[in-house]
C-alpha cells in the first residue's frame, strides 16, 4: 500500500509539473550525446554564422556558428552538477556543524554560529564572485566555492531542530543506556533532521543553478569553449537586437530549471511541515 506522503505527491500538480521539469534537465545531462543534433563545439563560421531558429538548426546558431540548441543540451550537465555538488559540499558541512553547535552549545555553538553569521552577513554573489576570483577560475572551483558559501544555512536550520530535539525523550532514553554522544547525533538526532535538509538541499540546488549562471555570465565560472547557460547568456547580450535566440535560449533554459527544484521543494516543505499545507 503506497505510503500517505507517496499518496499526496502524486495528488499534487505543482509537484508533478515541478518533478517533470526536473526530469527533463536529468534527462538531458544523461543523454546530451544522443539527443543532441550537433556537437555543440563545433561551428561554421561562414555560412551558419547567427542563423536563425529553424531548418537544420531548430534554436538558431551563435556567433561561432554552433548549434544552439546542442549547445542547451549540454549545458545541463553543467548545472545539474553544479547543484548536486555543491549541495553535497554545503549539507556536509552545514549538518555536521549544525549537530555540533546545536548539541554541545556554548562555546562551540558560539564559533559556528558566529562563522555562520559572518558568511551571510555578505552578499552572496558578492562574495561568490570575490572567492571565485581569488583563484584560476574553472568548474571544480565554482562547485566547491558554492558549496563552501552555501554551508551556513543549512547549519542554523539543523541546529535549530537539534535544540528541540535534544531534549527530547528518546535522547533522554539514549543517554540513559549510556548511548555515547557519536551515536547520539548520527543514529538519532540527524534521521530526525533529514527531511528538512533534503528539503533545503532541493531548493538550494535551485540557488546554486542561479549562482553558476552568474559566474559564468561574468567569466569566472565555465570557461570557453564548454557550453555553460550562464556563458551563453553573456555570449548574446550584445546580440539581443540582431540574435536574441542566442541568449533567450539559455535564459529561458535556466529559468525552467530553477522553477522545477524550486516548485519540487516548496511541496516537499510543505508535505513535511505540516503548519505550511493548505488545500489547493
């Protein structure tokens, strides 16, 4: 019998619709080689320069002639793993500094915390950009970098469950049976947190999707000649008169993107806190 939570996601559209577009850019970054007409570094400089959308060529070309389309297509490898990555990178150590500062508290609550402030007491993109920057630019940088700054989120959400929760009666229990604290903070405390972090997890892959775009868009995420949304984008900013394709495409790539892990994440939200649902 399916489970209560399997029941309600199936009945829920924006859920569906969200899934469906997260599933397509899956799709894409598995089977980019196959489904792609054109090999996406490849162009023609004279007779395909800027074609547009149509023919041989269903979202136009670019300044270098290449197929724009292959060129989307490809793309989403870049920011699925971008998302993935740095969402790993950012609840490993945002969960282990969360159970950390939320269970022992007092001075080592104070630090995190305290670290945790002064990460988001920045700009994001600001601060991305300065990180970034400090190095050589390339994709393994930008994927720890959005990680790294994303971390401390994700601590002050874990740690404000570990709070509740370590007074709870079956941490209470666990010490009593003189349950060491190791066991304590892995085998009860972090299950209990694990919804609300593959919930943030999902709408920060969002955000990080976002942030590579940005990145890119300012030359210090992928570099030329990989085909990155962001890059794109930038690629036909000075285009959108004579080319828009060349930029709307990608644009329009990204936007689709984002909705889906966004709309993926806010049901999830709300299926597992119960003080946000509400019939539709």
């Amino acid at each position: 019998m399916p489970s209560p939570l399997a029941v309600r996601l199936r009945q829920d559209r924006l859920f569906q619709f969200g899934l469906l577009l997260v599933l397509l850019v899956v799709a894409a970054a598995i089977l980019a080689p196959l489904v792609a007409p054109h090999d996406p570094y490849r162009g023609d400089q004279g007779r395909d320069y800027l074609s547009a959308p149509g023919g041989a060529f269903l979202l136009g070309t670019d300044t270098q002639g290449r197929d724009v389309l292959s060129r989307v297509i490809y793309g989403a490898r870049i920011s699925l793993g971008v998302g993935i990555i740095s969402q790993c990178v950012a609840s490993l150590l945002g969960v282990t500094l969360g159970l950390l500062a939320g269970y022992y508290g007092r001075w080592v609550d104070g630090v995190v915390m305290r670290l945790a402030d002064i990460t988001l007491a920045f700009p994001t993109l600001l601060l991305l950009i300065a990180v970034a920057a400090a190095v050589s630019p390339s994709l393994p940088v930008v994927f720890l970098v959005i990680g790294i700054v994303g971390w401390a989120a994700m601590a002050r959400l874990v740690r404000g469950q570990v709070l509740v929760l370590k007074s709870a009666e079956f941490v209470q229990a666990a010490r009593a049976l003189g349950a060491r604290d190791r066991r304590i903070l892995f085998r009860h405390l972090l299950p209990n947190v694990r919804a609300q972090v593959i919930v943030a997890a999902t709408l920060g892959m969002a955000g990080a999707i976002m942030a590579e775009a940005a990145l890119s868009f300012v030359g210090l995420g992928a570099q030329p000649p990989t085909p990155s949304w962001g890059a794109m984008v930038s690629d036909g900013r000075d285009l959108l008169r004579v080319a828009p394709w060349v930029s709307f495409a990608p644009g329009i790539a990204i936007g689709l993107a984002v909705m889906g892990f966004n709309l993926v994440g806010d049901v999830l939200r709300e299926v597992y806190d119960p003080r946000l649902r509400y019939d539709r």
